[in-house]
C-alpha cells in the first residue's frame, strides 16, 4: 500500500498524473482518494476532484493507454484482469509505469489538499472475459417511425442505474432504441449485450466531457474510446471529431447552453451531424438553445454552400427521479438498425416529442402536386401555394406554432382536451424558405411561450439554392 498527498492551487492544470510503478506479478490494483471540501464564499465553487487511469501505455491524448474514468462518482476503484469497477476496463495489469489521473474540475480559494492510497495485490491473474455487444439489428417494421433516447447514464459513470434497470424503463416509455453515453468511459460496452433485444436497439457511444462542452458519440463501432482531454483553445476538437465519424458514429453536442462549469459548448458546429436542443425538463437553457438553432436553421438558407444541423432531444436520465424517455427523438428510418436510425438523424427526418403519448404527422403539400414531410425539401417555384399540415395527438390543451426563416408566423388556439387536432397553413416558398412546428403547453406568465411537448425538424420550400445536408 501506498500513500500519496498533495495540494492542488486554484488555477491548476486541468489534469494532473500521478505515477505508480506496478512491478510484475500483480493482480489487482486499487485506488481510493479522498479530499477537504473548505468552506467557500457565496457564489464561488468549492473543491471537486475527478479520477481516472491509465496503463504502462502513457498517456498522450488519443493513445492505447487509457483504463477508466469515474470522474467524482466514487471514491475509490479496482482493475483486474477479470474484472473492474464500473467504469473502468479490465485486462492485464503489465509492468510499467501507469499514472491516475486527476482532473481538478473546480478549486476553492483555498486550494484542494488530496490523499491517494494505492493498493497493489500479487497472484496469479484471473481469466480475461471477451467482450460481448448488443447486435447493431432490431427486429424493427421496415420503413417506420422509431423512438429513441440517446443521451443516458448507469452506474458505468455518474448514474445509479444499472443497464438492466435503464432497459426496462426505456421500453416503458416506449422506446425502440437507446444510445448508452457514459462519461468519458467506453467501459459499458460490453455489459449492454442481455439488455438488447428483437424490440429494443442499443447503440453504444460516450458522452465526451471536455472542459468546454460535451458531445455525444452517438452509434460508435463497439469498443470505441474518445478523449476528452482538451479545451477549445487547444484546436484538437476537429481530431477527435473525425476518429468519432471513421468508428461509424455520429457528432452531437449536447446540452450547448447549460449553465453548469464546463457544460456550455465552445468548440463551434462545423464537424457536427446534430445537435441535442432539447435535454431532460425543458428549462431556460433549453428555450435558449432552440432560439440558437433557428437562428443557424436561417442562416443555412440564407448563406450560398451552407447545411442545416438537425435537431434532437435526449433525456440525460441519471437517476430516479430522472424520466428516461423525457424527451424522445422520433426518427424515420428504413429499419431499426444502427446505420438507418444513424441516416434518419443525420437527414433530420425527425421530431421531438415529451413522452410516446406524443405522435405528430407534418407535410407540406404545393398546389402541383408535391409533397415533403420532416427533413425533407419541396421543390416549388416561389410563387406556388403550399399548405403545411399538422396533426397531433397525445397533447392535450397545446398551442401549435408554426416558425419559418422570419419567425413565429401562426399561433393556433389551443388544441382540444382530447389531445388530438389538426391545424393547416397556407404560405409560398417565396414567404417561407422553412416551416417547423412547435407544440407549447400552456403558461401562466403572459406572452412567455409555454414549455414544449414537442418540436419538428424543419421541412424546406421552394428550389434548392445551397447544397443541404
């Protein structure tokens, strides 16, 4: 056993290695640490100390050597052979020299005074179990609309539920696939494989944390590790965008406007397949993060070569009372199968919807006979009549708003108690170049919009003048 301390200044690196040297012969290495939590003024951050490893394989950004993250979930972890704590991956325990990792998130004024005790256990090493994956197929119904939450934690991060437990809810709520997304960690990969199933597809992924946002790995080749060990300043972003996209996943920056350290996203949209508008209870982050993407949605149609970013909404369930499922991306897709969801979210074909008691059809229809739904473009000269239809279910008392590139151009009474309607628009491409629907609840503040129970991608009218997505 060993013992190491130190104090970390307010203004510390944002990761800080501590070597161990693991001799041959070793078994089981184990770590627990613990650190002072000082009082600190009124608004100012106190002490909070993440952890990880990394093997004899060092530990460059990108590199082989990484072992486990549990940020400042648990005070203490083990890797063997065999087995590992959540969170960490198991395999052998080689010489050399392996570093923990600490990533000093905040400091009180004071500093952050820390203790690590390492144990190191000799024997003989216990058997590596081979990984097993969820399949990347589901039964599915061919081309169809699917739901999905693609943003959740288990006990394999920061949450407390366990991948069976997550499973289960998400087919109560309704769910034909899920996306797992721990933080910084690949090591839930292989314990998703029970939890799949002919009616449930899990796609794997990580939510990577970086100190300047976080973005989801969405749909990632089993296996796949993405660092998370850097900060926009550093222009290394772009680097790992691509090992995202070439492990077959897709780029989501999640949450963009939250307001915890760290969380807002400053790395920009330029590598981004989607992007999560909507995350868990629809707060004023949330309505600050929709206003943003409309306002990107305008410029894709009005800048010549620019594409649009789809939208999407994730629960970001951790715990109970967390509602897996609240909200849901609704995508179509050719099949339930890994690559199809991954192409329905990346053309935009899809809505945002609070629970599965939520169903939405929305077309545009032009006066010669053409039709487009989500996602989808109608080619129509400027001056053709073009009717947007909604019809809604499962939203009892909601206001529909209709917004276009010049903003919200029809609020409609709110819909039956029943929760189904239908309201129509007529417009031209020339008066609208987009059309999308908003279904607000109702509000008691006045002329605030109420919170959402669902929102569309956009449809586009009129002839393409850009090369959309």
């Amino acid at each position: 056993m060993r013992t190491t301390s130190g104090t970390l200044p307010p203004g510390s690196p944002d990761y800080v290695y501590v070597p161990v040297e693991v001799p041959a012969g070793v078994s089981e290495l184990k770590v627990s640490y613990t650190y002072d939590r000082p009082p600190v003024p009124p608004g100012t951050p106190g002490n909070a100390l993440d952890i990880g490893l990394f093997d004899e394989r060092g530990t460059e950004p990108g590199g082989e050597g990484f072992r486990g993250w549990s940020g400042g979930a648990r005070t203490e972890f083990f890797v063997r052979a065999d087995e590992a704590t959540p969170g960490y991956l198991p395999g052998p325990l080689r010489e050399g020299t392996w570093h923990i990792v600490l990533g000093p998130y905040t400091v009180a004024p004071q500093g952050l005074a820390y203790e690590l005790t390492v144990t190191l256990t000799h024997g003989e090493p216990g058997t590596a179990v081979p990984p097993v994956y969820p399949p990347a197929r589901a039964e599915g119904r061919g081309r169809a609309w699917y739901r999905g939450d693609c943003h959740l934690h288990s006990w394999h991060s920061d949450g407390r539920r366990t991948p069976a437990e997550i499973a289960a809810l998400a087919r109560a709520a309704g769910l034909d696939f899920i996306n797992t997304s721990e933080h910084n960690t690949n090591a839930a990969h292989a314990h998703w494989a029970a939890e799949a199933g002919d009616d449930l597809l899990i796609l794997l992924g990580e939510e990577v944390t970086t100190r300047n946002g976080h973005v989801l790995a969405l749909g990632t080749d089993p296996g796949t590790f993405v660092d998370w060990r850097y900060r926009a300043r550093d222009h290394r972003f772009g680097r790992f965008a691509r090992h995202i996209h070439r492990a077959g996943g897709l780029v989501v920056p999640a949450h963009p406007h939250a307001t915890c350290v760290g969380c807002a996203w400053k790395f920009g949209f330029a590598e981004a397949d989607a992007v999560e508008v909507w995350n868990g209870p629809y707060t004023p982050d949330d309505e600050v993060a929709l206003a943003t993407w409309d306002a990107q949605l305008v410029a894709s149609v009005r800048e010549p070569g620019r594409g649009w970013l789809p939208a999407m909404g994730n629960s970001d369930a951790h715990r109970d009372p967390d509602v897996v499922g609240m909200p849901q991306t609704v995508v179509l897709a050719d099949d339930l199968t890994r690559e199809a969801i991954q192409e329905g979210l990346r053309a935009g074909r899809s809505y945002v919807a609070e629970s599965k008691n939520v169903a939405l059809t929305f077309t545009a229809t032009s006066e010669d006979g053409q039709r487009a739904s989500i996602g989808e473009r109608l080619e129509s000269d400027p001056d053709t009549p073009v009717t947007v239809r909604l019809e809604a279910s499962g939203v009892p008392r909601c206001t529909v708003r209709l917004v276009t590139d010049q903003g919200v151009l029809l609020t409609s009474d709110p819909l039956p108690v029943t929760g189904s309607g239908v309201v129509e628009w007529r417009t031209t491409p020339a008066y609208a170049a987009y059309v999308r629907a908003e279904l607000r609840h109702e509000t008691a503040l006045g002329p605030l919009p109420g919170s959402l129970a669902a929102f569309t991608n956009p449809i586009f009218l009129g002839r393409r003048q850009t090369a959309d997505r």
